[in-house]
C-alpha cells in the first residue's frame, strides 16, 4: 500500500510539473501574439490616418506629371488600375518607357523595341522606385506590405510615431526584402522622415529629411535630402545621428514642374 500511494504522488507530482511547464510555453506564446497584433493594429490605424493626410481618396484617380532629374514621369490611377510612364531624349532619340498593370513596354522614337528580361526589371525597378518615392504613402496600403508599430519618438523637439515596414515576397517586388522606416509627426500626420536599407550593389543605408512640401489639388508633394549613414547602422539610429549632424549630405530628391494632368 504504500509502495502504491507513493507512485500515486509521483504521478502527481510530474503531472503538476507538466502542466506548469505547458502554462509557461502557452504564455510564452500567446503574450508575443497579442503583443503582435495591437502592434499590427496601431500600425494600420497611423498609417491610414497619415496617407488621408497626404491626398486620401484623391490618389485612386490621381493623374499627375512631374520632373525628375530632367526626365518627365506621369502616373494615371484608376482604382485598382494604373499607368506609369517616364520620358527621356537620349542622343537625340525619344525613350519612352510604360508600366501598365505591371507590364513593362519601351518605345524608342515611336517604335516599340524587344529588350532582355534583365533589362526589363531594371528599367521597371527604375520607374516603380521614382513613383514610389513621389507619391508616397499612397503604396503603403498594398497587400504585400507589413506595418509594424515601433515606438514614440522625438526629433528636433517634434513627436513622432515610428513605423517599420517590410514586404512579402509576393507582390514586393525584386527588393522585397529591403526594411523601411517612418517618422510620422504626431501634429500634421505627415511622413518628415524615412529611412531604409537595401541588398542590391553591396548594400546601403539611407535618411531622408523632407523640405519644400506643398499640396497640389488636395495631394502633398515633399523633396527630401537624402543622406548616407555607414553600413549596418540601426534605421532607429539614424534620427539622433541627423541631429548630431553626423550623417553625409548624398543628394537632393526633388519632383519639380508638377502637374495635374486632370485639369490642364
């Protein structure tokens, strides 16, 4: 008999064991999942209210044309639909170059010339990157994108929210796995600064600091100095490095001659 109550104890005693064991990993991984989700969920409600800031509905018929560094680009949105167009003369030849719906063309002088898959994705890379920047958040919302909420912060005695993104592989585009950083100011809910690293020719790490921002027909327009920080720095870095003017001057992004092409 006793043989027997002290195995019934034993039992017991290991299965207590297992199940605090058991709590312990449930906690472990529920607590990182609700952490994760009111992340998620703060994440989508700022960014929702900063690309209403910056033009909202507008960009879903947005049909603007503007300069980059001497060539002409135009987007043309039509709800789920758009049209991506640049415009360059390049010894004394006219290129044009269309993304519609994701299909890449080239035209040289009006005829439509074959190019190499190779220099299809960069000449789409190229087109895609220059929109991207131009019409921000506006892409913020696409379903290949991953909000995450990082943190309040100040900058230049400014709040912020900091917001991280990252894309999926599908529908991210060839640098899918480069990581984005946002500084949204808290008062204009505008995008003042960003930041981001990127794989491609070695790698690198980039801020920009917005100037020069204007609203056009209810859409915000911004230039950004664009600045170079040593590779491998932290995104979440960069900000206190910009205030101790620690960050090299690389360029100047600058959309210039503006138009809506819906009312010319």
């Amino acid at each position: 008999m006793r043989k027997i109550i002290i195995s019934i104890g034993i039992f017991y005693t290991l299965m207590a064991c297992k199940n605090v064991n058991n709590e312990k990993q449930l906690s472990g991984m529920v607590i990182p999942s609700v952490q994760k989700e009111k992340e998620q969920i703060k994440a989508d409600r700022i960014i929702d209210k900063l690309i209403q800031a910056h033009g909202g509905a507008l960009y879903e018929t947005a049909d603007y044309s503007f300069v980059f560094r001497k060539k002409k680009y135009r987007f043309t949105n039509k709800n789920n639909e758009y049209i991506y167009s640049v415009t360059q003369e390049k010894e004394g030849h006219v290129i044009k170059d269309f993304i519609t719906n994701g299909k890449f063309e080239r035209f040289v002088n009006g005829q439509q010339i074959n190019m190499s898959n190779r220099q299809i994705e960069a000449a789409k890379g190229a087109l895609n990157s220059v929109i991207y920047f131009a019409t921000l958040p506006h892409k913020l919302k696409d379903a290949s994108v991953n909000k995450k909420f990082i943190e309040n912060t100040v900058i230049k005695n400014e709040n912020y929210d900091l917001i991280e993104v990252t894309f999926d592989e599908q529908g991210g585009g060839k640098d899918h796995d480069d990581e984005f950083h946002y500084w949204i100011n808290q008062k204009t809910n505008k995008i003042d600064y960003l930041a981001y690293n990127y794989r491609v020719n070695n790698g690198g790490v980039r801020f920009r600091s917005f100037y020069n921002r204007r609203v056009i027909d209810g859409v915000t327009f911004q230039d950004y100095v664009n600045w170079k920080a040593d590779l491998g720095t932290p995104l979440k870095e960069l900000p206190v490095l910009f205030e101790q003017e620690r960050l090299k001057e690389l360029s100047r992004i600058e959309t210039e001659s503006i138009v809506n092409m819906k009312t010319k």
